[in-house]
C-alpha cells in the first residue's frame, strides 16, 4: 500500500511539472496603420483589418488612429477595426485633434484584466503607452516621438511602468528609430528584440529602414521562445509594413 501511495504521489507530481512546463503559443502584431490611408491615398478600413486577420494574432499594437475627428468623418477608427477583427480593442489618445482626438490602440483576442495609459513625451506631438496586463503576460503598445532625446525620456519612463510586474513583458511599436541609434541601444538593457531588425519596415513601397519593433523584457527571455519572425509583404495599405512575431510563452 505504501509503494502504491508513493507512486500515486510520484505521478501526481510528475503531471503538475508537466502542467508548469506546457508552452502557449502567442503571436503578436505590430502595425502603423497610418490613420488606415494606404499609399493609394484611400482609406479603408477593411484593407487594414484583412492584413490583421490573415496574420490572426493574438494581440495587436496599433499606431496613427483618428478617433471621431472631422479628417476621418467622425468615425472612431479603432472601432471600426474592433468591429471588422472581432478583437477587443484599447484606445489611447495623444492629442486633441479636430474636434476628437488622435493616438494609438491595442487589439488583443483576449480581453485584458485592467490597463493603464500613460503619456510619454514629444515635442513634436505627445506620445501615449499602452500597458495592459492578460492572463500570461503584460502587452505594452507605444508610438515613439521624432525627436530623439524625446525617445531617450521615454525609456527611463517604460522603465519605471514595468518595474515589479512579475509576468513576461512584451512592448512593441513604431519607435522612429534604427536599431544603431542611441534610444534603441538604450532600451537594450531592459529589451530584446525579438524581429530581425535587418527585415525593413519603412517605407511600405521601398522599406530601406527597420522602426518599427517587437519585443521581450530581458529578465524573462528564458520563458520565450521565438518560432518566427517576418515583416508582411504588404505594400500598400499603410505606409508602414506590419511586423510580425510567433512565439511560445513557458
């Protein structure tokens, strides 16, 4: 009876190491869809929303989004990527803009278990960022400011967002700087990046430069896995080709 017991126990313990050790797949998304005026000059939703769904990730950062604005028609364009992705949706204004406002989004298949937005600076035009927390993970989405002592402020500023969050964190964005720059160098201590920088993003027709990113906190790589990386060969659409990232979360 006691060898019984003991095996039962050995088997239960077995099975718990099996159940900490599975993986789960995620895929992320990282798309300016530049207010979703393709280089065509025509906006269209639709043409945005298919080359989401057609990557079908899990969880998507969106930058250059009006909401309800007089350029866009008082149309509150997240939504109206909500509604054609069936994505839960996160909107994050920057700036008052046309009697509405203009920023950035989050759209996760997932609903998040709270968010917070937090401003980030530029001089140009202020920046927002995105941190929602799921159930395996924290998801931060960012638009980067021009200027680059602007991006340089930022980092300390994601920094200081992230510190004692104990899940894996993923940040990713149109950060409007290479990966040589000094901003990117400085978000190195804290983030991998997890797309081939030498896969270029911008511009969409002829992309000759690598500014939009996905990646992980440093702490944690250990607990990612990445099984691809791609930018999509979509040239019309946006100005900005979408990066993409499969990976497997421990």
């Amino acid at each position: 009876m006691k060898s019984m017991k003991s095996m039962l126990a050995a088997g239960v313990l077995l099975a718990s190491l099996c159940a900490c050790k599975q993986a789960k797949e995620v895929t992320i998304l990282s798309y300016n869809v530049h207010n979703c005026i393709g280089l065509d000059k025509v906006r269209d939703y639709e043409r945005i929303a298919r080359v989401i769904n057609e990557a079908a990730p899990d969880v998507v950062a969106v930058q250059e989004l009006d909401s309800a604005t007089e350029r866009n028609g008082g149309v509150y364009a997240l939504a109206e990527l909500e509604k054609l992705t069936g994505m839960n949706g996160i909107f994050a204004s920057a700036i008052s803009f046309q009697g509405g406002s203009y920023g950035i989004g989050l759209l996760s298949k997932e609903q998040s278990l709270k968010y917070k937005i937090v401003p980030m600076p530029g001089r140009e035009e202020e920046r927002a960022l995105i941190v929602a927390e799921f159930r395996d993970y924290v998801f931060c989405a960012t638009h980067q400011s021009l200027t680059p002592d602007d991006q340089l402020a930022s980092v300390a500023l994601i920094e200081k967002e992230l510190a004692g969050i104990d899940k894996p964190v993923f940040l990713a964005g149109d950060m409007n700087s290479t990966p040589s720059s000094q901003p990117q160098q400085l978000l190195a201590r804290t983030f991998v990046s997890l797309n081939d920088t030498a896969a270029f993003t911008f511009p969409a027709d002829l992309p000759d430069r690598c500014i939009d990113y996905i990646y992980a906190d440093r702490q944690r790589m250990e607990r990612v896995e990445v099984k691809e990386r791609r930018v999509l060969n979509e040239p019309q659409a946006s100005d900005h080709r979408p990066v993409l990232v499969k990976l497997l979360l421990e």
